[in-house]
C-alpha cells in the first residue's frame, strides 16, 4: 500500500509540482514588467551579460579571503551534488527508464562515494557557517534552514540506501525526493534554474552602464 | 573316501593355505602401518577415532599454521580456515560487545552524580556581559563539523557492536537488519569526512595546544572542577590540551584502522584486518566515553563555557576563572567588548539600560 502511495499518485503529483512549479515561476521572471532604460549605452549589454555569467564563478580578489570557507565548501557540495544527481548509477537508470528513454555512462561506484562524502562535507559546513556567522544568521530565512535540512535527508537516505538489500530504505529515499520537488519550485532551491538567467540580467544592467564589476 | 582325500596333494594346498591365512588374520594389525596415536586418557576398549580428524586437522590448521598453496593468487587464499578468526569473535563478544554499554552507562551516571552533587561550576561574581573574542567561524564550524560526523559515526558504530544483542530483542531482527544495513552503508561513508575534519582541527589548533609551563599545575589541582581554589591556564588548560590530543592520536588511530576494514582490497591480510577491527572499537569506546564528559563540560557542567564554540566570544569573567593568562593579554590587548557592542556585533542591538550581566548571553 505504501509503496504504491510512493512510487504511484505521491510520485506524479510531486512531478506534476515540480514540472509546473518550475516553468510557472520561470515565466514570471521572464515576463516581469521592469522599467525601460533610456539612458544612452555605454557599453555591450550582451557581453555584459557572457561576462558576468563566467566571472560570477570566482570570486572577487577583495573578498576573497574573508569567503574562503563558503567558496571551497560551496564548490564541493554543489559539484558533488551535480555528480550524484546526473551520474550516479541508480539516478541514470532511474531517469533511463521512467523518464527519459535513454541513458548515459553512470560513474563507477568508488567515484560515487567520493562524490556524496564532498557534498556531505561542503554542505555541513556550509550549514554551519550559516549558523555561526552573526550576519549569515540574521539575512538567513527559514526557507533557508528548510533547504539545506531537506536536502541533506534526501542525500542521507538516498547513501543509507545503498546496500540495495532492502526495499523500505529506497521508498524512503522515494518519499524525501518527492518531498523534495514538491518543496522545489517554492523555495531558494529554484537558484538552480535561475542562477544563470539572474547573472545574465545583472552582467547587462552593468554592461550597458559601462560598469566594470 | 576319506583317507584317499587327506593323502592327496589338494588336501596340502588347502592345509597351507588355510594355516597362511590364519597367520594373516592374526598378524594384520600390526603390519597395516602405524594408528592413530594412543591417548593414555582414553579407554582403550572404545577406540573410534574418525579417520577424517586428521585431514579436518590439517584443514583447519589449528596445530600446524603452515600456509598451503593454491592456483588462487591473493593475500591468505592458502589458508583453508583461518583459527585466529574465531579467537578473534570469541574476543569481539567477550570483551567489548560484554563491557561498552556498561562503562558508557557507568560515565553517565558518574556524570550525573557529579552534577547533583557539585552542581554547576560557577563564576566567581557571575557572568559580566563584557565580551572578548576566542574563535573564529572557521574553527567554530570546523568543531561543530567534527562533533556531528563524530556523533553520526558514533551511533551507527554503536548500532553496528552492540546492535545485535540490544536491539534485536527490542526490534526484531527484519527492522535491526535493516537499521544495521544503513548504518554500515551511512558509517563507511562518514569515516573519511571525520578523518578531513580531523586533519583540519590538527592544522589549525596544533599550535595552540602545545604543553607548556604551569599546565602540570593545572593537573595536579583538578582542573578547579575539584575543590574551589584558583587554577590559572593559557588559551587552552591543561584538560582541553589532553582532550585534543586525545582526540587527534585515538581519532586518526580509529580512522586508520577504518581505512583498513574498508578497504581490504589493498592487500592486508586477514589478521591486519582483526587487529584493526579491535583498535577501531576500542579506540571508539574510549573516545565517545570521554567525549561525554566533553559534551557535559562544554554545556550544563560550566558555566558559560558553550558560549566561545557559539558565538565566538567568551564572557572575560569566564575567561579569568579558566583561562587567567590568555584573559590577562585580552586585557593588556584591550580586546574586551561591552555588552552593547557585543550585542550589535551579533545583530541584537540592546539598549544601554538593558546590558545587565549576562544579558548578552542569553
């Protein structure tokens, strides 16, 4: 019973969220009404905007010592997470037979470990630092806590089921990355689809003005 | 009829024949090579000895540990059965899988007793709300890192000992092998994030926990928990040094031996791998029972002491009970906030009326 809960009406309603949850906010965003700019070009808004969406990657040399921590933690959760997500064998097989129709090479078994220990580490700390900064602390939301908490259940449990001798622990898995998407679209998870798009605008606001930032 | 048949030469061959054959029968034993040996304990009327002992004998190796050989090429692959493995369960059960819970058990209600008893250790003149810095976001979350890895190995590892005995009995064995499953699979992937943590809490606190003068002094009048006198210390006390290092040697020592059991595909042998798994539990024991007393100290057991891994900053009348040197270069340093900046450092601006004592901490 639970099981068919799961993997049946609990699995396409958190897919239906997630699908229109994603597209609806994204449309919002692109049909924002903003002010015109009239003010004269001083500079290529669309290499503003290729600039930005690059240079964003690292960080500025001022700060860059201050944010150490955040940057190196950063780079490894996300990166870890990334490999879990597209490359992890059961992720592959699961997308090649429920969803996509096709498959690609999954990454072997002692690089998905190596992978879910950087996203553990990266994410932990992040977490902590979001804690045990006083200004971290203050500009962070619930939703904020909500996220990194979530996340790392699915990642828990998803690694806890990895033994494949018992079924209970994938459900369990199931059930948090349904939890997951239906949370997805209504949360700062959506960074992961309008990160590029925010730089972009950003990188053309500064290209047009001639900023150099 | 009769008389014709004995003196015939058929009658002699018969004769013969039958007379060699008796002296076979009689003489067989004894010629058909040497027996098992005789125990002079065993009564010799009941002889049945299997003669499959001496090949299980040989198999097992228990008498002779002479490795044989095999087209399998690997580490052991010559050894049938190993006997230390047994020695080695038999030791597994005996002693930690016997004792862990007890001494756990017995350092909490030692813990407790303490508290009822002697309470929390104060501050002379209390918390004063005037705030100086002691450590930085990197460390804090470094600490809190290591403890919450620590924690999570902690729990599954003990799930993994003791499991079988504490929870079967409680859960069944369907749900425990499923709890024990994931364990295993959340243990071996959080070693080697506590065995990171570890090395960064080495790099970074090294320096500062280094033995000097006067930490002896420290030692030899208890740290101040006992009795009320005065105990001066540095940055870290004598006790906080000794947790460190205590931390660090066990901590890499279980985290080696981790390695080694879960790898064992980088050619260790069986007995490297039951020498590690008996370091690995016994370290662990050792560090999770101290670590209570840590987490008792660090919280309810002293007064204001959690505050430095929270915010920070520690209050400079905590800071002179327990760390009197360090508070005295604080001071010359003139590093000591007021309770107002210390508030509005951590976003909770405070009126001045408000900054009572130990407004600022709560």
């Amino acid at each position: 019973m639970i099981e068919y809960l799961i993997k049946g009406p609990l699995w396409y309603f958190s897919l239906a969220v997630f699908c229109i949850g994603v597209l609806w906010q994204m449309a919002r965003i692109v049909f924002a009404k903003g002010k015109t700019d009239l003010s004269v070009a001083r500079g290529s808004a669309s290499s503003g905007a290729i600039r930005n969406v690059f240079s964003r990657f690292v960080p500025h040399r001022e700060i860059a010592a201050q944010i150490r921590l955040q940057v190196v933690a950063g780079y490894m959760f996300h990166l870890g997470l990334f490999a879990l997500l597209f490359f992890a064998a059961p992720h592959v097989h699961f997308l090649e037979k429920h969803l996509l129709g096709f498959g690609w090479t999954p990454m072997p078994h002692w690089a998905f470990i190596v992978a879910a220990q950087f996203a553990f580490f990266g994410l932990i700390l992040l977490w902590l630092r979001r804690m045990l900064n006083s200004v971290s602390r203050l500009i962070s939301t619930t939703d904020d806590h909500i996220t990194a908490i979530l996340t790392f259940v699915v990642m828990l449990t998803g690694c806890l089921a990895l033994g494949k001798g018992f079924h209970a622990l994938n459900l369990l898995h199931f059930f948090t990355v349904e939890l997951l998407m239906v949370y997805f679209p209504f949360s700062c998870l959506m960074h992961a689809f309008t990160f590029i798009p925010s730089r972009a605008f950003t990188g053309a606001w500064f290209g047009r003005r001639g900023i150099d930032a | 009829m009769l008389d014709s048949f004995r003196s015939s030469i058929l009658y002699d061959v018969l004769k013969l024949t039958s007379t060699l054959l008796l002296v076979f029968m009689l003489t067989a034993p004894a010629t058909a090579g040497p027996g098992p040996p005789k125990r002079p304990d065993f009564p010799q009327g009941v002889s049945t000895t299997n003669p499959g002992n001496d090949l299980w004998r040989e198999v097992r190796q228990r008498d002779l540990p002479v490795t044989g050989t095999s087209q399998v090429k690997g580490v052991d692959s010559g050894v049938l059965i190993n006997v230390e493995g047994d020695r080695w369960a038999r030791f597994r059960i005996d002693n930690p899988v016997r004792h862990a819970p007890t001494l756990l058990v017995a350092v909490v209600l030692v813990l407790l007793a303490f508290y009822v008893l002697r309470g929390k250790v104060g501050i002379e003149g209390g918390l004063s709300g005037r705030m100086v810095f002691r450590f930085t976001d990197y460390e804090r979350s470094l600490h809190w890192c290591l403890a919450i890895v620590f924690l999570f190995l902690a729990i599954t590892g003990l799930i993994l000992l003791l499991g079988r005995t504490l929870m079967i009995p409680l859960f069944g064995h369907h749900l425990f092998s499923l709890i024990a499953s994931a364990s295993k699979e959340g243990h071996n992937l959080f070693g080697p994030i506590f065995l990171v943590s570890l090395l960064l809490m080495l790099v970074s606190f090294a320096r500062r926990n280094i033995y000097e003068k006067g930490d002896l002094t420290w030692l030899l009048k208890g740290g101040g928990i006992v009795g009320k006198g005065h105990v001066s210390g540095g940055f870290f006390n004598m006790g906080e040094k000794s947790w460190y290092w205590l931390v660090i040697l066990v901590g890499l020592a279980i985290s080696i031996s981790g390695l080694i059991l879960v790898f064992p595909n980088f050619g260790q042998g069986r007995v490297i791998m039951m020498v590690s798994n008996v370091v690995h539990v016994f370290g662990a024991i050792v560090l999770i029972a101290v670590s209570i007393g840590h987490m008792y100290l660090g919280s309810i057991g002293t007064e204001g002491s959690s505050e430095g891994m929270k915010s920070g900053y520690v209050d400079i009348n905590w800071a002179e009970a327990h760390h009197d040197r360090w508070a005295k270069t604080c001071h010359e340093n003139d590093e000591i906030l007021s309770a107002e900046e210390f508030a509005r450092l951590q976003g909770n601006p405070i009126d001045s009326g408000d900054a009572t004592t130990g407004a600022a901490n709560d």
